[in-house]
C-alpha cells in the first residue's frame, strides 16, 4: 500500500483517523497506531510482519540489558549483538540477490536453484531507527523504555515507513508517551499531506515519462543511444522526479504525524538552491546524512585523525551511504561520486572549486555536478552510464527532445513547474505554517 493510491486515501486513513480519535487515552491509542501500522506493513508481503517485531523485540531486550550492566564491555557486548542482528537481517534481505550476482560473475556458474529475495518494504528506514536507539542507549543519551509497546510504536510506525524520515527514538520519545492533539497541527499536517500527495502524483510521476525511455534506449551499439539534448533533458527530469517523489513522501509523512500529534523533523531543506555538494548534502534527504554522519562517520573518526584519515571516513561514509540505496553497482558508483566531490570540497579549503563566481551561477555548476550524479543513480547497467555520459558529452550527436509516448505536454509542464518550485518556491513547512 502506497500513500498516493486510493485505496490509502479513502479507505485506510480515513478509518484508521476514526478508530485512533476514537480512543479516550494515549496507551489505546499507540495500541491502535501500533497494530494499524503492523496492518500497513502487512499489505505488502505479510510474512515480513514477524521480521519487524522481531527486529524491534532484540533491540528493546538488548538496550534493557545496555542500561542493566555496570562493566562497560558488557554494554559493548550487548551493543554488538543489536548491531549484529540489525545488520545481518538487512545484508541478507538487501544485499544476498548482489552476492549470488557476483558469484554468478566469478565463477560462471547459473545458480540455477537459487530465488530471488524478495526486500521487505520499509525494511532500510526500520532497521536504521531502531539500530540509533540501541547506540543512543549505549552512549546514555537516552534512557531505554520499558514498555515493548511504547518501542513497537516508534518503530513500526506506518506514517515514516515506506520512505522516511528516518526518525530517531530521541526526537519523539516525550510524545510516545503523551502527545498534544489540536485541530491546528491537524489541519497543517492537511495541508503537508496534500502539499505532498501534489509533488507526488503530479509532478514527479509526470516527468518521470521523460526519463523513462531515454535511459532504456542508452543501450550501446543499440543505434538509437540518446544524444547531447535528450541526455541532458533526461537527466534533468530525473532530477525533478527524485526530489518531488521522496520529498512529497516525506511532506506527507510529517503530515500523517501531525495528524496524529506527532512532529518528525523536517527532510529536504531546499537542495537544488545548494553553493557546493557539501551544503547539497546538509539539505538533501537530511535525515539520512545527519544519520550517517553520526552513527558512521563520527565513529569512524570524523575529521579528528588528521587530514588523510577525514578524507577516507568521507569517502567510506559515501560509500556505504551509496549501498544504502540498493545492491547494484550504480549505487555504489554514485556514493564514491559524492565522496569524491565532498574530500575535493575539503581539500579546497571546504568550499567549492566554483566559489569565486556569483551566487547564480554557484547554485547553476552545482546542479550541474548533482546531474552527473543523477545519472549513475538512474542508469541500470555500466553499459547505461557509458550510453549516457556518451550522449552529455555529445559524442552520440545533438539528439532530438525527448518525447514521451503518453502525456507529453503533462510530463513537460511537470518538469518546467518542479524547477521553478525547487528553486524559487517556500518549503512545504513555511506553507502550511501560513496556512
């Protein structure tokens, strides 16, 4: 089940409000959150269902035991097994069908016996969430709750999902446990849901009709590989469907908090108006990279090691941050690609190659470079990032507009309306606070 489906807009939600406002106090109805969430998640591939609460049920005993021990490697140990778990459950749902891949590449064998794993949806936001409260618990910035409900309910619920924000157990635990409920924060999570379920359905899914056949035809020897203005164009779509698509599915997560009293932290900050791929990275989906940033390259050592050893915590952080996205090559391709602009930025003196030019065009090279990006993000083969790169250079010719086959003026309008939002436009939050 998707937010912008029918099915969730006018059956789903509309019952699930009924039956949590319904309920007189604040237990029953993390109760009901709690097993509506569970029922969301079930409409997918029920047989996931138990994965998550076993996932949720090792890391609320594992923190009870974090709190409970005096010797400081025991805390570690227990923290080991969380990690272990968290992570082992992830690596072989997301990354198994990649190493049969891999194998199947080395060794040329068929592999004829073995299915493909199907990935649990949600299963990436989830892991994270929890994951962040067992090492938040170590390092004593929060105290580990002893209700496996209260846990169950931040873990599993269906508002932050699907698509994030990934959410850390600190920033909601006061409203766990009571939460304020008022016609003004409902009628702003309204106005986020639409703002949302707009960016969604209208603009992303619009211009994802330019990018879809231009990137199936980057086939080379194909004969019709995409030249110097269908590439670029394509590519741009792209951009605009990306952002529109997770940053709607965010506004309309912090909608569906707000209208059930919870406030989750805001998740796109404006990123296309970026100076640098450092400030793109600041405001690009913030929940992850502040994520990251804390729970992997602060561990790592930061930037306290000296300077070769920052550059490398970066780019590893990217690295992983790349894998994050999905077992393929593209993603891995594109977090050394942000790595690498993010260590050049460094060696610059932490600041762009392009600083000295005026603030229009700083905001213009790093789009440019953000595109580059795009590219290995989209591409579904080293052989589509060849056929691309190709066609940006101009080596395949100057092309033609990328016309898709259904909906074209929508899918153009969809990309000319997303530019000048993302540029020009207030955030989802500054709209609904004048709301």
């Amino acid at each position: 089940m998707i937010f912008a489906s029918l099915l969730f807009l006018f059956a789903f939600l509309p019952l699930f409000l009924a039956g949590y406002y319904a309920l007189p106090w604040i237990g029953a109805r993390n109760l009901f959150l709690t097993l509506a969430s569970y029922g969301f998640y079930a409409w997918s591939i029920p047989k996931y269902v138990p994965l998550m609460l076993v996932s949720t049920a090792i890391d609320w005993f594992v923190a009870l035991r974090i709190e409970a021990a005096p010797d400081p490697r025991v805390r570690r140990r227990w923290l080991v097994v969380s990690m272990v778990t968290n992570l082992a459950l992830l690596g072989w749902f997301k990354y198994a069908n990649l190493g049969v891949e891999l194998l199947r590449d080395l060794t040329g064998q068929p592999f004829a016996g073995w299915v493909a794993i199907v990935l649990p949806v949600g299963i990436s936001f989830y892991t994270f969430q929890s994951m962040s409260y067992t090492i938040d618990v170590y390092r004593n910035e929060v105290k580990p709750v002893r209700s496996f409900l209260d846990l169950a309910c931040y873990v599993s619920m269906f508002p932050q999902l699907v698509a994030g924000p990934i959410v850390r157990y600190h920033d909601v635990q006061l409203q766990v446990r009571d939460r304020a409920h008022a016609v003004a924060p409902f009628a702003r999570g309204i106005v986020h849901l639409a703002l949302g379920l707009a960016k969604k359905v209208l603009i992303a899914d619009n211009a994802a009709l330019l990018v879809d056949e231009t990137f199936a035809s980057a086939v080379p020897g194909s004969g019709v590989e995409p030249g110097l203005l269908d590439a670029w164009l394509a590519t741009l779509a792209y951009s605009i469907q990306i952002y529109f698509d997770f940053s709607g599915y965010s506004d309309m997560a912090i909608g569906l908090g707000l209208m059930t009293g919870f406030r989750f932290p805001s998740n796109f900050l404006s990123p296309y108006r970026s100076e640098s791929i450092t400030e793109f990275w600041r405001r690009w989906h913030v929940s992850l990279s502040t994520w990251l940033r804390d729970y992997l390259y602060v561990p790592l050592g930061g930037n306290r090691h000296g300077s070769l050893r920052t550059y490398v915590n970066l780019s590893l952080t990217m690295l992983l941050g790349g894998l994050w996205h999905g077992a393929a090559y593209n993603f891995v391709l594109w977090g050394a690609y942000q790595g690498a602009w993010l260590v050049v930025e460094r060696l610059a003196g932490k600041r762009p190659l392009w600083h000295f030019l005026p603030h229009p065009l700083r905001v213009f090279v790093t789009m440019l470079v953000v595109l580059g990006g795009w590219v290995l993000f989209r591409a579904s083969s080293l052989g589509t990032i060849g056929s691309m790169g190709k066609g940006m250079l101009g080596l395949n010719g100057l092309g033609a507009l990328p016309i898709p086959t259904g909906h074209p003026l929508e899918a153009w309008l969809a990309v000319v309306l997303g530019l000048g939002i993302a540029w020009t436009m207030p955030r989802t939050e500054t709209l609904a606070a004048r709301f």
